[in-house]
C-alpha cells in the first residue's frame, strides 16, 4: 500500500468489480481458514508469524490481501489485546489501527503540549486520526512504546489539507479492507522530512480546531515497529506459497523477523537489489522505463502501464486478456540487472470467493509489484540504516525466477 507521495499508481479499488471480481469459475479449492487461526503465530519458530491471505467480513471487496494477528499492550503493561485481520505492507512503515479495533486504553502522543494526528495518504485513498503509543508483539518479541496511528475519521476534524487530493477517505475497517495496517517497508519512520518542518498533509497538532500542520522528531513518528524489536530488527522475509493460476480461496505463508540472523532468513541464492534513496529500483517493461517502481505486498495486483492490454468490464482499472499472457520485464539497479516473468489473467473471470488471485493486473502510471509477486517467493526486505547481509541498507532480494 505505497504512500502517495512516493508514487501514483491505481490500486484496490473500491468495489468488487474493481477488484477482480466476477462470476466466473474456478479450481476447487479447500475452505478457507476461520478467523481464529489467524491469532497463532507460527508454532516452530517465535521469531515468525504466519499469514493468511483470505477474504472476511471487512473485506469481502478485496483480494490478494495478506493478513496477520498481532498483539497490542499498553506500555510496561499486561494490558493487552490481540487484533486481527491487519494487513501486511511492505510499501509503508508503522502500525495503523482502527479505533473500533482497539478495547485497551492507550495514550496519545503529545507535541508541544498538542496532541499529535497524522494524516496518511496512500494511492488508494488517505487515513487520518491521533497519534498514540503501545506495545506491540511480533512473533515472540516486543517493541516497546511504539507511535502508532489510530485510525478515526471522528477524532477532532479532519483538516482540508488532507481530505482535498487525499482520495477516499479509508477510515473505516470496510473501506480500508482491514483492522489495520502492518507497515514493514523499507523505512523506519514515515516522513523523515515532518522532523524539520511542518508539512502540509502529514503531521498535526490538535489542541485546536482545526488541528495545524507541525514538524515532529523521528521518535514520535510513527515508526516501523520491526525496527524497534530487541534483535532481529533489520527487516523482514516474507514467504508465500505457489499457489493455483486460476485462483484459490486462501493460502498461508509466514513472515520472519530479521534478515541474515538464522539460517531461515539468510540470503543465498536471491538475487539482490540495492534501492535508491526513496526506496525504488528500476523496472524495465515493454520498452518503458520505471524508475520508481517498488516491491507492495499491500497492493493487491501487479501494477503498470500497457495500452495493448484489454480492459475490463467489471473489473474497471485492471487487464482483461481473452486469455492469459505471460509478460517479461527487466528489474535493475546500478549494478544488477535481471528478467522477471510474471502472468496476466483476466479479472472479470475469477471468481469473487478466491481472495487468492495470482494473474490480477491492473493499470499503473508506477510499476508496483503487489501481492501477486510474493505467490512462490520469499521476498527480503531490509530497513534503512540498519546491518543487513547481501549490501548497503535499504535493500530487498528475491528469486527472479519461480
């Protein structure tokens, strides 16, 4: 789920037929899990957790969303609470929560005697709601008083600045598909610009209304909790299964903590690729040039720019080949460069109970290599300024091949 000021490419689309949704058939598949088999973190390993890609209640809407269980405390409490159903998202950084989520008491993050909000936009839309701390639980660690956001479109008002050109508002569980929003990208905090200065659209202080634009130090900043784990804190490996080209109901896979620490999260035989400043590398498709193209595990396709591709019906914003093509593009650094084969299905043609749909594709002015890329990968993810094997911080390294 990139943030908007990163990037502008088009993605989870708000109704289901803009979500690969459709009334065609399928592979016969196995019943997805309940929703309590989403609280259990992986039982071999404490430094894991598992995730879920299915659909539920809130997110009937939406495919392709990977989901996790984790829990929240108050700090230096035994006050705690486990939250399901919070996506995990490699294209942002920090822990997002809605407030109906939330039944254990947490204090706000003050700002100059100001209680602090945040206003997040994502290409999708924006969230907006105060800024508190709490413990949070991955696997078997804790961070400690972590900023989080709570997302809550009542809290004081939400200011022109970030509802104009925000998007739709995704401050409900229905609209954000989600109980939240797991950001373990490629940063520690989100907007390491707001420490300086007061930007339009980011960080407020609300002991008024409406609330003001502020700047806000790196430490009271939302902030990618995996960054603040006792150790394993220099990224994350997501590991996804292959999975049925026609679509499935669920899949399960896990995500560990830390990156060259175990011989589960050591790089080997991946590919690695050194991002740039912003978090980006270079993907090559079809003669066209991306710059600023990313790996999205909360995006819910594969996204870019291809004119010779039909569109959909139903499915308005995705592909819709007659039949299912398999593409190639070239993703690249300074000093790697490597094919990535990848396939395009036809959205209108799954059916809307697989929330596993591995051939989604859509239209993007960025290339963004959603959940589909993860099916059959494990996918590295570093943190910037932290050690991590295989170069430099921020990196993330995969398998090009399947």
């Amino acid at each position: 789920m990139r943030e908007i000021k990163r990037c502008a490419v088009i993605f989870f689309m708000g109704l289901l037929t803009a979500c690969g949704g459709g009334s065609g058939s399928g592979a016969s598949v196995a019943t997805p899990p309940d929703s309590a088999s989403l609280s259990t973190s992986a039982s071999v390993d404490l430094n894991a957790m598992k995730i879920t890609v299915e659909k539920w209640s809130s997110n009937a809407n939406y495919p392709n969303q990977g989901f996790v269980s984790l829990e929240i405390c108050q700090p230096q409490s035994n006050n705690c609470q486990t939250i399901d159903h919070v996506l995990v998202d490699t294209g942002s950084y920090g822990l997002r929560l809605h407030t109906n989520a939330i039944s254990i008491p947490l204090a706000q993050t003050q700002i100059n005697n100001s209680p602090l909000a945040e206003c997040t936009h994502f290409i999708s839309g924006y969230t907006w709601g105060g800024v508190f701390t709490a413990d949070i639980k991955l696997g078997g660690q804790t961070a400690a008083a972590v900023p989080i956001q709570v997302i809550d479109g009542n809290y004081a008002q939400v200011p022109n600045s970030c509802a104009i050109g925000g998007g739709n508002a995704m401050n409900t569980q229905n609209a954000l598909g989600a109980n939240g929003i797991l950001g373990v990208g490629s940063f520690q905090q989100d907007c390491a610009s707001c420490a300086t200065r007061a930007l339009t659209a980011h960080y407020y202080a609300c002991s008024s209304t409406p609330c003001v634009p502020t700047a806000v130090p790196l430490a009271s900043q939302v902030t990618n909790p995996v960054a603040m784990l006792p150790s394993n804190d220099n990224g994350v490996v997501i590991t996804l299964p292959a999975v049925d080209a026609k679509g499935q109901v669920s899949a399960s896979g896990t995500m560990v903590f830390g990156i060259g620490t175990t011989d589960k999260n050591t790089i080997t035989s991946e590919t690695v690729f050194k991002l740039d400043d912003n978090g980006y590398f270079t993907t090559t498709y079809a003669g066209r040039v991306y710059t600023q193209s990313f790996i999205d595990s909360g995006s819910n396709g594969i996204f870019f720019s291809d004119n010779t591709l039909a569109r959909c019906t139903l499915s308005r914003g995705f592909y819709c080949p007659s039949t299912e093509l398999t593409k190639t593009a070239t993703l690249s650094t300074d000093t790697v460069s490597a094919l990535v084969t990848f396939k395009v299905g036809n959205a209108d043609s799954v059916s809307d109970t697989f929330a596993v749909q591995p051939n989604l594709a859509g239209l993007g002015s960025s290339f963004d290599w959603g959940l589909p890329f993860f099916y059959g990968r494990k996918v590295f993810v570093s943190i910037s300024g932290k050690s991590v094997q295989g170069g430099t911080t921020p990196i993330v390294a995969f398998k090009t091949t399947d």
